[in-house]
C-alpha cells in the first residue's frame, strides 16, 4: 500500500459523518438527563430569582432650555460659520454645559454623596432615614446578605491622606460601594430627537424610587442654575457692595454741602463761593457715581433672571404601583436553557472521549 492510499484512510477515519437521525438518536437516548440538567437549571435559576428583592422604577421627564438668549445674536456669521465648519457656539451664548450632558452629572461622586445625605421615607420599613441608612438596611435583609457582609466587622475605615494635602474627595470602602449603588440607582437618559430628558430611579421601596426621582431632578436643576448664573450673581454681590458705598459718599457729600450751606448763608466771599463749588462738584460726582452704579446692579439683576435655565416638567414623578423586576420567570427560564446546553455539551464531550478511548477492532 503506498503513503497516499495510507494518508487517505487515516482522514477517512478521523472524520466523523453527523447526521439528523443521529441528532434524534443522541437527544432521545440522553433525554432523561437532558431533563434532569434543565430541572436543575430551573432550581437554580428560581433561588437566584427569589434572592433577588423587587425594585420600583421612577421617572420624571422634563424639557430643559437648550440655550441662553444670545445664542442667536450672531446671525449670518453663525450659518456661514457652519458652512466652513466652524463652531461658534460658545461665542454666540451657548452652555458649555449642553442637555446632553446632564446625564453626566447624575453619575458624578459630589451628586451621589449630596444624595445619600437627603432623608427619603420607606414604605417598607415605615420610617424616615437618609437614603444611605436605607441603603444598608435593605442591603442587610437579602438571603445571601451575609456573604458580602462576613468581612465587615473586620475592615478598618483608613483614610489614605489624612491631612487632606492633595485636596481631593477621599471616600471610604464603604461610602465608594453606596456611590456605586446610587450611580446604578439614578439614571437620565437624553433624547436628542426630541429635546426630552427622563430621569429614572430604580430602588427596592416604591416611595424611595419617587423620592430619588425628585430629588435627582432638584440636584440637576439647581446645579444647571447655578452654573448658569455664577457669573451674573457675582457681579450682582459686587455691585450691590459697590452701591452701599457709594450711597455712603453720596450721603455724606449731600450732608456735608447742605451743612456748608447753612453756616454761611450770609456770606459773599468769593473763597466761600470756591468751597461751596467744591462740595457742589463733590456732591453731583458722587450722586451720578451712585445713580450709575444703581442702574447697572438693576441690569445684573434682570441678566440672571434671563440666565436662569427653564426645566418644564412633563411628567412629575409619581410612586409605582407595579415592580419593574426582577423578571423572575425569565430569569428562571434562562437557567433552564443555560441548564440544557450545559447537559447537552458534557454529554457530547464525553460521547467523543468514548469513541477515542474505545480500541478500535
């Protein structure tokens, strides 16, 4: 026999025909264990779905202000703009802060450990508590609780710079796991089609989902504000301490002049006339001062009116009556499945470690 015709039997043999009846054949045989994976599958499946609690789902959708009002002042020369593809945004009012980046500020740490601090009420546990308080209550009565919490008694709260030289927000172990779970908490979600953004809070207790809503929208607008009309209020705080002080010299050349006035009434010299001119020239330099800087703090005080950001809710947040999960049943399905081809792969391994153990006659 040649190497060729040796070569071409050694592949006949190593190749293996797989047919449907055989498919059939394999699946009937097997099905007893088949059945016996899935029931296993679905057990598993239903303790993991059972250890997991019911979550509430809040949402709150509102309309933010794109843009402030001088967003179109530049006209022509913002299409023209365009049309080269420049952006002049920035230049024509625009927030450097746009609505579709809003949802960055519900992950940020300073968000979540604002929101951790405010008191929420529980319907479950019919009290009222800060949300972190609810957080490890809740966290402390699921049926594998004491796996993740076995350790705890033993951590040592160390802050890693206790001088605080470098500034920055430090967090404990255990602060950084309840900003985890308030950034998988607190989601928003913006539509760019439509200008829509939906504020979503996903939490075990109905009345606590409402509340983060609340709460997360209140966070956002307040935070959109202030940034909105930093600037403007501070030039409002320092021309209202502009304007004290120029009333004071306007009051006090105002006294001083009349004072003048009275204690030489009669005189007609005409060094009183110089001093009287000069307490006059006084008087009308720090009344037009004062009347001045008057108008200008009424202007900064109508540009943050103007710069203040319109959120128009669309639907206000509102206690679910129904849970949004876990989906228990299709949790437990998919451990049947999983249960399944799980079965089905072991047996099939170990239908191939047969055939090339079994010596061949």
């Amino acid at each position: 026999m040649s190497v060729t015709e040796e070569k071409s039997e050694t592949h006949a043999e190593d190749e293996i025909e797989i047919r449907l009846s055989d498919i059939v054949q394999f699946l009937t045989h097997n099905r007893l264990r088949i059945f016996v994976g899935a029931l296993a599958g679905l057990i598993i499946g239903g303790l993991y779905a059972f250890s997991k609690p019911n979550v509430y789902t809040a949402q709150v959708t509102v309309m933010p202000e794109a843009q402030s009002k001088g967003a179109g002042s530049l006209g022509s020369l913002g299409s023209l703009a365009g049309l080269a593809g420049i952006s002049l945004d920035n230049l024509g009012g625009q927030d450097a802060i746009r609505p579709d980046l809003y949802p960055n500020v519900l992950q940020s740490v300073p968000f979540a450990l604002d929101l951790l601090k405010r008191p929420v009420y529980s319907q479950q546990l019919k009290a009222q508590m800060p949300l972190q308080e609810f957080i490890k209550r809740i966290s402390g009565d699921g049926l594998f609780s004491w796996l993740s919490s076995s350790d705890d008694s033993e951590k040592v709260v160390e802050k890693s710079d206790p001088k605080n030289f470098s500034q920055a927000i430090q967090v404990t172990k255990e602060q950084d796991d309840l900003i985890k779970q308030v950034q998988k908490s607190a989601s928003a979600v913006f539509d760019k089609k439509t200008g829509i953004l939906t504020i979503s809070a996903v939490e075990p207790d109905p009345v606590v989902a409402a509340t983060v809503a609340r709460l997360s929208l209140e966070y956002l607008t307040n935070y959109i504000t202030t940034y909105r009309t930093e600037k403007a209020r501070n030039q409002v705080d320092f021309l209202v301490q502009q304007v004290g002080e120029a009333k004071g010299k306007y009051q006090s050349s105002e006294y001083a002049l009349s004072n003048y006035r009275d204690r030489n009434r009669s005189l007609f010299l005409n060094t009183a006339k110089i001093e009287e001119q000069r307490l006059q020239a006084d008087y009308l330099l720090a009344q037009s001062v004062y009347s001045e800087l008057s108008k200008q703090l009424e202007q900064a005080k109508i540009k943050v009116q103007e710069e203040t950001p319109i959120f128009k809710t669309l639907e206000p947040p509102s206690v679910p009556l129904r849970k949004s999960g876990p989906k228990r049943t299709l949790i437990m399905l998919g451990f049947a499945v999983a249960g399944v081809f799980l079965t089905v792969a072991l047996l099939v391994v170990r239908l191939i470690f047969r055939r090339h153990l079994t010596p061949v006659a």
